[in-house]
C-alpha cells in the first residue's frame, strides 16, 4: 500500500519537490495527491511534511524530521561483494562505484558520492545480498565516504 497525504496538508509542495519518482501532483495551497501506482514508498515525503500530513503504508504518521538525522548508507567494505545493487536500488543515484586495487585486481566498491541527494529510504540495504549496507548517522557516513571514495 502506498503513502497516501491526508487533508491537514497545506499545499506547500515539500513533497512533490522530494519525491523521486514524480508520485505526488497539487496544486499550491491545496491538498496534494500521492498517485499509488507511482509511490516507491521511500518515505521521503514524511519526513520533509512541515504539517506532518503524510500517512506511511501502514497508516502511520510520518513526522518532519531534519535532513541531517536522515539516516545514509554505511558500506561495509569487507562484506561486500562489489555488485553494484546498491547504486542500481537507489532511487535518486546518490551511491557510485570507487576503483580499489585488491589482490586478484581493482574491484570497483559503492560509496556515497552525493550525500546531500541521498533521502535515507534504505533501498541500498534492503536490496544487498549479503547486508554489507547497513542504514546509520551522516556523521558516521562522511568518513566512510571520504575513505572509500578513492581519487576524485
């Protein structure tokens, strides 16, 4: 079921603006829509709701929160087996794949090139085969970021 925007919404377009997959239309200051066949169900919407209007799929009240405690993807290097789901599950492209020289060859590693893009829906971890993605704090990420991105 998808996430649906019930009628305390104001109209201010947060969450069309959020949303990466185009699922949500209104017109400003009127209640928007959330299209099901469209939602990817992110959760991206909720948190950026300033009137806490937006209903998850389990009915739920998804509350506002601030971009810096979204959660972001921590990448256990040593786990992972370099197959790139992660960056192909991720709704708005914010992981990319890093060149590390290994024993047998360079490997090419997710990392999280953009940061700032990335909208904390957990896709990258709920999709990985072997749960080397693991959803924590932005703070914890830019240093894993910064070690894994290899040469700009």
């Amino acid at each position: 079921m998808p996430y649906t925007i019930t009628d305390q919404c104001n109209g201010c377009g947060a969450c069309m603006r959020i949303c990466p997959a185009a699922a949500i239309a209104g017109e400003p200051k009127q209640t928007h829509a959330i299209d099901a066949n469209a939602c990817i169900e992110c959760g991206a919407c909720g948190r950026v709701c300033p009137q806490n209007a937006v209903l998850d799929a389990a009915g739920v009240v998804c509350r506002r929160t601030k971009k810096s405690e979204w959660l972001k993807p921590d990448i256990h290097l040593k786990s992972c087996l370099a197959c790139a789901i992660c960056v192909d599950a991720c709704p708005v492209g914010c992981l990319g794949l890093a060149a590390l020289p290994q024993k047998n060859g360079v490997n090419a590693y997710p990392y999280l090139k953009d940061a700032k893009a990335c909208i904390g829906c957990g896709f990258c971890s709920r999709e990985c085969p072997v749960d080397a993605i693991a959803m924590g704090g932005a703070v914890k990420m830019q240093t894993v970021a910064a070690t894994s991105r290899g040469p700009a």
